[in-house]
C-alpha cells in the first residue's frame, strides 16, 4: 500500500510512525504547507520522502489528510479532481462543513470522511507519538456516500492502527464532539487566561500550581492554528455547549453568593456522577 | 517521635505511609470520625494502632490534622485544650478562618498552620497512596504566631515526607489557593454537569470522551464532603475568580457570536503563555 500524508504534524506524524511500524505502508510520502515541517518530518523518520502535492497523490494508494479543517474544506476538492482510484480520508475535528464541500463532486465515492478521537496538547512533527491511537475511537462519516471498497481500504487503516469505529452522520458528530472536546478546550483556555491576568499582579503563586491544576489547565497549550477553524466550523454547537457550561458556573456562582451550601453540596454530587463516564 | 493522625483518609493515610517509611514515626496512632474509615486504615496498614481522641492526642508528640476543613475549625481549638507540649499541624486548603479560630488560645503557639499541596480526586483510607508528597510544596502560614520549636518540628515533617517549603500569611494564602487549585475543581464540577445535563439525551456519545475530555473533567469525581467547606471558608476568594473566569468565557462567546476570529486567535494565543507555568 502506497501512502501519502498531508500534513505530517501530530496526527499526520503519528500515523506516519504506526503505519510504517504495522507494515500498512514499506514507505510514506509527505507533504506539509511548512517547509521546515517538511524538513523535521523526514529527519525524524515519520516519512520517507517529500513530493509536490500533485506528485504526491500520483504516487499512493491512500490520501490521508491531517491539516486544520479549515485547509481541509480548500485543499479536498483539490485533491478529488487530482485522484483517479485513489481513496483519500481526513482526520478533521469538525465534519459537516466538510462534507458539504464535496457532496456534489464526482469524486465524492473515493473520500471517506473520519476523525481517529486521539491528540495531545502539542503540534508539529516532534510532537508526532509512536502507539498513539491504539484502543481509541475513529469515527466514520456518512459512510454511504462513501464508495464499498474506499470505506473498506479506510476502515482497514484504523483497524491496523488498533482502533475501534463508530458510524455517526456528520450532525450528530459535530454535536457530540462539541461536548466531549471542544468545550474542554474552550473552558482550558478560559481558566489559562484567567489565572495568568492574575499573574499580572503577583508572579510567585505559580510554583504551587497543583496536579490538579496542571490536568484542567493543560489544553490551554493547543494550537490557534488547528483550534480556531474547529471553533469557526462547530461555531453553533460549540455555542450551545459553552451557554449551558456558564450556566452551570452560575449556578454553583449563585450558591457561594447566596450561602446556599445544601445546593452546592448537590451540584458537586451530581458532577460526581461523572463516574459512570470516566473510569 | 510518636505520630497521632486524626482523619486517615485520602491525605491523612498517604501521610502515615510515608512517615513510617521514612522512619519519623516507628508507629502511627489513626482517629477517624468514621468508624469503618478506622478499621480500614488498620488493616490496610496505614496506622497501627486506634484510639479515642483524647489518649491519641496524649501519646502523641505531634498531631496531624487531616479531616475536611469545617471540621477542623471546629476540632482545632478542643485539640489544643488537650494538649501540654505537643505540637498541632493540620493539612487544610484554607486558613484563614482557622487562624482566626484560635488566634486567643493560650496553646496558639503549639499549632502550625500548613498547608502540603498535593491531592486527587479519590478519598478515604483506599484512596491512600505511597511517596505522595515528594517534590510538592508545602505552604506555612502565619509562621510567626507559631513557637520556633514547634515550627522547625514542623518543618522536618514536611523535609521528611520530600516537600520545599514556601511561607506565606493565611489572606494571601487563600486569595492563591482560589486561583490554582479551587477554580479548576469548580470548572471541572460545572464541566460534569454541562455534559451530564446533554447525557439525559443521548447516552451513546460518552465512549468517544478524549483523553482531554478526561484530563478537564477528572477533578469532577472529588468529594463534596472535602469541597464543599472549603468553598464555604474561602466564599470570597473563590467569587472573585469565578467571576473572573466567567468574563474571560463570555469573550470567547462573543468572539464566536460576532464571527471575530481574530480576536478569539488572540485569547487562544494569550492561553497559551500558560506554558511558561506548567511545562
């Protein structure tokens, strides 16, 4: 199988690794919008040589993109009018947008729209990790617009790379990942800025920064260039969770203000119940 | 030296592991208002021995406070009418209150207020853990109020258990836990509850929840029955940043409302210096 990334940063660089190490793929090809990631990507061993786009595609079986989805909704249709038999997939965080962008193309069979649930707070080819999807979840995307044997090649792909899929349509996913990833973000960021307008004032408190801290803070070290497009594409239910996530802060806000500590004590045992989702 | 731990739980059981460990202490006396708690701790090995309050506090050089801060405020003060020569620390993560509780007692200077900053989110005796504290900071509060002898006992607890030491007056040590410690775990209750509330909906959508969803949201498991009095003794504080940290979330609301992606690349870069705190 002859495979070409675009964009051999994090996600691109780390599925670069794990198909070379699962024998998916004897050698990569990469592309990369950033020179110097280019450069990095090859030095590191993620891929084994760098092409032009056009030659790049010319010469793989499988395209995988891993660009910011906003890159994605412009360089897909590209990339369709290029293909022959290929098969292309993404691995965007955001999928209705996408998915628009290409409905009518007479391509569209050959793409198989997908988002492996994996990432770090890091970005670039030295963030790449080797193992890193194994035992997560990919979703898949309208998988009936989706030629057989493309979804095949794509489900073949995550399946080597030790994952498990879930089929959802391109609504129900922004939905969902609104709630179990872009409000962290949002709230990381959020509490980021908040703390460090603090900061301002009184430099020494950070040295007693706490594990606790460190975990609900850590997003906040993600990119503007990957997180602002996923917000401008999910920018409606993105909204909707965020309205409901100050509400909640209003309310535990109106219990320290009211003294109401019965409330509060529920608010906490409710959240509590979190329990069920993680382990 | 002879070690009385009142509240073998989550801090008070990590505690006696260490210091026997690290032989300050050749046997741990345990109390716990929780008779069950009590006999867990024996027989998991944290303590050696349970006793009533008052023979504990009696065989004992020193006695560690390590029971939920409403608690403590009310306790400290009956502790200290017991004692003669002992030294009196407690754990808690407010102090200003508790200072204030006994800022008359004729035995003040027998009690250091400190304050050993590391947690998680599980508690009671199970929730104990090995080598805990090494690495952290301890905060002492109001050191001045405290005899010197009962001060640099203090101080070789914590050298003991591997911890630096940082000294800071009760106010100031408050405003500072309210900003790295007290605001995460509000966000990451409200979080639970945000995600919760769209769970009553759809029930499927939890097995994609990230690793970042996981890393936001853990702190949501914590105990009310620790939380709530703390919010309670540090109301004030903790108001300031909540309200802090809701305006700091409305800016992202507005910045996705008014389609103002510049800006909301703006807040998302400012986000990111948070990496000059947590590396």
């Amino acid at each position: 199988m002859r495979v070409t990334i675009i964009g051999v940063g994090l996600i691109g660089g780390s599925m670069a690794l794990s198909l070379k190490e699962k024998k998916f793929a004897p050698k990569i090809i990469g592309v990369d919008a950033n020179k110097e990631h280019e450069q990095k990507a090859l030095a590191l061993g993620l891929v084994d040589e760098i092409l032009p786009v056009k030659e790049a595609v010319q010469n793989a079986d499988i395209i995988i993109l891993a660009i910011p989805v906003n890159a994605c909704v412009k360089l897909l249709p590209q990339i369709l009018d290029l293909i022959n038999k290929q098969v292309v997939i993404d691995t965007g965080s955001t999928k209705n947008n996408l998915i628009e962008a290409v409905k009518d193309h007479p391509k569209r069979g050959r793409f198989v729209a997908t988002h492996p649930m994996w990432g770090t707070e890091y970005s670039g080819p030295e963030a790449a990790v080797r193992n890193a999807f194994t035992g997560k979840a990919t979703i898949i995307c309208n998988k009936e617009e989706s030629d057989a044997d493309a979804l095949l090649l794509a489900e073949k792909l995550y399946e080597t790379l030790g994952m498990y899929l879930v089929y959802m349509n391109a609504a129900a996913h922004d939905i969902h990942v609104a709630y179990v990833s872009h409000i962290s973000h949002i709230t990381s960021f959020a509490l980021a800025n908040t703390v460090l307008e603090k900061e301002k004032e009184e430099d020494a408190i950070f040295e007693l920064a706490s594990a606790g801290f460190e975990s609900t803070v850590r997003l906040a070290k993600s990119n503007s260039a990957m997180w602002v497009p996923i917000f401008m594409q999910n920018k409606e239910n993105v909204l909707d969770v965020l309205n409901e996530h100050i509400s909640q802060l209003r309310k535990f806000k109106a219990c320290l203000e009211k003294e109401n500590y019965e409330y509060l004590q529920e608010l906490i045992e409710n959240a509590n119940k979190i329990r069920r989702i993680i382990k």
